[in-house]
C-alpha cells in the first residue's frame, strides 16, 4: 500500500473518531483492485477501504445505507472521505463462511453445522432479493442498471477470451457467437425486476455472534432470482455437495415463498441456465486472474468449476439448443491441461472412532447418518488385568496383548473388508463422509486399538482425509 493511502486512511479514522491510531494492518488482497486495513485506537476498530473507482464505491456506499434501513445485515459505513475514495466501515471479524466451511470439514465432511449456516444465508437472500430491492436506487448501479443483455454478453465473452483461449480450446466464433445471442435471449426469458447481489459466495459472507453479515455488493443491479442462489450453491471451492445443494435449494424456495409465489417447476428449469453462466463468469476470472495475471491460487478453483461443470452437464435442463457451445463446454471438461491442476482437498473424509458403550453410540457429526458401528466387547478384554488398566490401545504393552492373546486379528480382518467396500463406492460417487466407530465397555483398550488400526489402514490404502477421535481418552 502506498505511504499516501495510509496516511489518507489513518487521517479519515483520527478526524472522526478524535483518537490516535495505534494498530495499522494491511489485509491480503481478494480479488478486486479494492484495498483494505484494519485500524484500531484505544476505543475502536474498524475496516479502513481505498478504491480508486468512485462510481463502484457509490453504489456499495448507496447500497449500505439502503440495505441497513431495511435491516439486512451488513457492516456500518462511519464516515467516507470527500473525494469518495476511502471509507471506514464496521469490522465483522475475520470468519468468512468459507473459513467456517473449510475448517469444519476437516473434522466433519459437509456437515449439518454447514447446513445449518446456509440456511441462514438462504433466509436472507428473499430479503435482499425482493424486500430490499423493491425500492433500491438502481441508478447507481455499476456498470450497468440490469443484468442484461449486454452484461450477459460482457460475461459470455470473458469466458471465451480469457478461459477458452488461455485454456487453448478450439471454438467457431461465429457460431459460439450465434449460441452466445440465443442463449442470453433464453436467459432473458424471465422475471429481471429483483435485487441481483451479483457476487453472492461464501467469501461474501461474514460469520459473527452467530449471525451471518453480507459485504461486498457493490456490483448489484437488477436481475433474476436465480443468479444470486447459482453463485452461491455452485460457489466453486466450497465444492457443496449434490445432495445438500437440493436440499439448500427447496429451503431457498420454501423461504421465497413467504415474499412471492413462485412455480417452482419453472423455477427450476431456469435456475440451471442461470447455474451456467455464473460458472462460465467465473471461469473466465479464473483464467483472467489465474492464466493472463499469474495468480496461481485463482487455478486452484479451476478442477472444482469443471466438476460443476460435468454436473450441469449431466442433468442439463437448458430447453434450448446451444450445440457450439455445448460442444466447448464437453471439450472443456475433458482437457487434461485443465484436470491437471488438481485440488488436494477434494476427497472423501473417513471419521474412525472409539467410545464406551456405558455413554451411548456416538453421533455422526455430518449428518449424513449410516456407517459403521463395530462391538469390540467379544474380543478378550486387557482392562481386566492390573498392569493394563492405567494404558489404552496406543501403548505397546496393550497392542502386544492384543495381538498375542486375543482375536483382534480375525475381528478386523472383515471389518478392513467392509469398510473397504464402502469407501470404493463412496468415492466413485462423490460421497463427503463416512463414520467408522469402535466400541467396547470402556472405550479404552479395544475399541483404541481398534480404530487405531482402522485409521492407519485407511491412511496406507486409500486416497481419503482421516479424522481419528478418541472420545473418552479425549476427556482426559
């Protein structure tokens, strides 16, 4: 950040406030030309933001005001400057519902937590969409009032220009261009009167005090329901789920309901023409981003948008013909070059656990239901013996027990066998999460040793993320 904008920034927050700036923290760069610190003094803290684009900064600003008098939560603007380019605006903390996302599913797949947080997203979006936008001023919408035919095509053409052509995959032009008009023409075919946040994604959304905050919507104009419930479900890295992507959009309509009936037939039949050109914008930031400015972390939500892709594909309901068009797109989903740059957290989450049957069979914390649930009481319990009751199934005095006078090996040998069976199928079919829980009379001895095993099979075999809990060893 140049020294000028920071001293612009500090000098905007110690003429309002009247106190001294003493923390000053540049944060890492999104993906606009936007810049933002954060600022405190002895008694607040804020986000500081710099833009050069005061036509761009005008609309958030305007939308701020509009958006707060209607109750939607988003942050507080304090004071902007007289020439429009820096503002400070309230700090919603650091937690982005793709942070949430991310790290919940390390320990639970695409859990009900997660569900439960988009659920909240969802319950607002109506709100923004409809309550809000009835009486927004669309005059100060940047670049364009409506997402129209000429913004269609400004997206269209980001596509093909810097992902096709980047992505060196062959098109007609012209007869791109043709599928281009007629697939606009199709889009345009619908209710346009709504608010259109534009950039509706987890990135976008604030987690704080358990509430969810939206930032970020200064691109908005009018346009049709489904732009914004498309950006948010087929958001590429946080890669939903098929399953919980039905489920997120009959609650999205169970909700719009409230504010405006809706065919939800027709709903549907629209919503996935909306899901592709919102990939197809995407795809070409990433390759914009990623190919033209060497921004190698815009690649990594490249392999995520072709698996959102190949789904649309699949379950196609477009009821118009694009056969150029869908001839790329098959093209694209098919490019080594482009399946090469591979995701690394993609990839099925085995929970393996061990539990006393004394407190109960543990919950699956993804909400997915099913899995395993192994007895270990049959096999010969070392817990019996004095100089094994202070150990658990890690130590090498309770494994060499186990191992020399037990049946421990016959009991895990299927079970290897079954759990196998499942993980191969999970995988084939895009599975999140599986649960794999151990249990004997303590949960100490079997049960540990157990699921160690399990977890350290799993680990030399297959491809998967492992999250291995102990729950009663993890009390102590």
């Amino acid at each position: 950040m140049e020294l000028k904008i920071k001293d612009q920034l500090i000098s905007l927050f110690e003429s309002h406030f009247k106190e001294e700036v003493t923390y000053f923290e540049q944060l890492a760069a999104s993906g606009s030309y936007r810049e933002y610190v954060r600022m405190k003094s002895s008694s607040h803290l804020v986000i500081g933001a710099y833009n050069q684009d005061t036509k761009e900064n005008q609309a958030f600003l305007e939308f701020s005001a509009h958006f707060r008098n209607k109750d939607i939560p988003v942050p507080h603007i304090y004071v902007v400057s007289a020439d429009q380019k820096t503002y400070l605006q309230e700090d919603l903390g650091n937690t982005t519902l793709f942070d949430f996302l991310t790290k919940t599913r390390e320990t639970e797949g695409f859990s009900v937590k997660i569900v439960d947080e988009y659920k909240k997203v969802l319950k607002q979006l109506p709100r923004i969409q409809l309550v809000a936008g009835k009486d927004i001023d669309y005059s100060v919408c940047y670049p364009r009032e409506a997402f129209d035919k000429q913004s269609m095509m400004w997206d269209l053409n980001y596509f093909k220009y810097y992902f096709l052509k980047l992505a060196k995959i062959a098109f007609d032009e012209q007869a791109l261009e043709d599928d281009f008009q007629a697939f606009s023409d199709y889009l345009l075919a619908v209710d346009n009167n709504a608010f259109l946040y534009r950039d509706f994604q987890s990135r976008n959304v604030m987690l704080k005090d358990d509430q969810v905050y939206f930032i970020d919507y200064q691109g908005g104009r009018k346009g049709a329901l489904q732009y914004d419930l498309a950006s948010l479900l087929y958001d590429a890295k946080a890669n939903i789920p098929e399953a919980e992507r039905e489920v997120l959009l009959e609650f999205y309509l169970d909700e719009l309901n409230q504010y405006k009936h809706t065919d939800r037939d027709k709903f549907k039949s629209l919503f996935g023409g909306y899901v592709l050109i919102r990939i197809m914008q995407a795809m070409g930031a990433y390759g914009f981003r990623g190919f033209y400015e060497k921004k190698k972390h815009f690649l990594k939500s490249i392999p995520f948008a072709l698996k959102n892709l190949e789904t649309l594909l699949q379950n196609n309901t477009i009821q118009v013909k694009l056969p150029e068009l869908f001839r790329v797109l098959k093209a694209v989903t098919e490019s080594e070059f482009l399946k090469s740059i591979s995701p690394n957290n993609d990839k099925l989450t085995v929970r393996v656990s061990s539990f006393s049957y004394k407190r109960g069979i543990p919950a699956d914390p993804s909400g997915n239901g099913g899995g395993f649930v192994f007895d270990c009481r049959a096999i010969h319990n070392p817990g019996k013996y004095e100089e094994y009751k202070h150990l658990t199934g890690k130590d090498p005095q309770v494994q060499k027990f186990l191992e020399e006078k037990s049946t421990i090996a016959g009991f895990l040998t299927p079970v290897f066998s079954l759990v196998s069976n499942s993980i191969e199928v999970y995988t084939l079919r895009g599975f999140s999460h599986l649960c794999v829980s151990f249990g004997c009379t303590g949960g100490q001895h079997r049960s540990v040793y157990a699921a160690e095993k399990m977890a350290e099979y799993l680990k030399n075999n297959y491809p998967v993320t492992v999250v291995l809990q102990h729950i009663e060893q993890d009390k102590i």
